[in-house]
C-alpha cells in the first residue's frame, strides 16, 4: 500500500483543491458564499476518501471510490452551472473539468482492480 499522498489520484485531488479555492473569488457575494463553500467542502471530501480508499482492504476500497467519483460528478455539476451563469471564466471551467474527469478515470481504473 502506497502513501497516500503519493498516489497520482491524490495529487490531482489537490490540484482539484487548489482550483476550487480560486473560483470564487471573482464570483458576485451571493454565489461566492454558498457555491464557494459546497466546492470546498466536496474536494475536501474527495482528498479524505482517497485516503480512506487507499488504507481500505481489497473490495472495501470500492464504496469509497464510488463516493469520490458521486462527490468529482457532483463538482462538474456544479462548475457546470457556475458556466452556465457566467460566475466563472471559461478558463476556469476547462481546469476544473480537466482535472475533475482525470480524478474520475483515475478512481474508476482503481476500482476495476477491485469489482
């Protein structure tokens, strides 16, 4: 078992963090609360459950990368929108999804080993 701060998925779950953290900032006070916040919190989540995947044994490692690709289709979802809305730039947008979606291959190539 590798650490988990080694492993790729972990990396781009930071990466993904980094991101989330720059969005809000050009966003009007209403959005930037309130998407801002649910942005964090579900790539905190996707970090946390990295860690709890990789530390799982076998097939306990599946309902925890199931929860990450949910919480990584759920940040498309909503940056999706935030597009959509004209809250963040089209640049922004792109990194999110480029990053969110190699999370997301990443979590499902992992979970083949285990199903």
């Amino acid at each position: 078992m590798a650490l988990h701060h080694t492993l790729p998925i972990y990396k781009a779950a930071k990466q993904l963090l980094r991101l989330v953290l720059d969005l809000p900032k050009d966003m009007r006070k209403d959005a930037k609360f309130l998407i801002g916040r649910e942005l964090l919190r579900e790539s905190l989540a996707i970090m946390r459950l990295v860690r709890r995947a990789n530390i799982a044994v076998d097939r306990a490692k599946v309902p925890h990368i199931d929860e990450i690709l949910e919480k990584v289709q759920f940040i498309e979802d909503l940056v999706g929108a935030c597009d959509d809305a004209r809250l963040v730039s089209k640049k922004q947008f792109a990194e999110v999804i480029e990053v969110s979606q190699s999370i997301g291959k990443q979590a499902n190539g992992w979970k083949k080993t285990y199903v």
